[in-house]
C-alpha cells in the first residue's frame, strides 16, 4: 500500500500531487495535510461512486479526483 501511496502523491500534476500537500515535522515527517480547492468543472451533484472492492483502499480517492 505505502508503494501505490507514494506513486499516487508523487505525481506532479492532480489534486492528489504532492503541490497540494502540507507536510509537519519534527525530526521525521509526523501529518500530512492535502488540501486542493473543488471547483464547478471538476464537481458534479448527481456522481456516484462506482463500486469497488474494500482492499481497494486508493479507490475513493481515484474517483473523487476524475473528471466528469
């Protein structure tokens, strides 16, 4: 999971890149915060998540971040 994680945000471009995150540390990275503005072209009232399996834990994300 930390491998599909770290290719997920590592990526340049997408709200899931790393540009939108905040990281906190100490003497190691301790939180993350992402932060991404939604805007109308990106946003759809009548979405539906499609299904996935429970294991398929980057799912939600995948989806929330497609394009309608």
């Amino acid at each position: 999971m930390l491998d599909v994680g770290s290719t997920w945000y590592a990526r340049d471009e997408g709200d899931y890149s790393y540009r939108n995150c905040l990281i906190a540390q100490d003497d190691e990275p301790v939180g993350m915060i992402l932060a991404f503005p939604i805007i109308a072209e990106n946003f759809s009232r009548n979405a539906h998540p499609p299904p996935y399996e429970a294991d398929e834990i980057y799912a939600p994300y995948e989806y929330l971040e497609a394009a309608e």
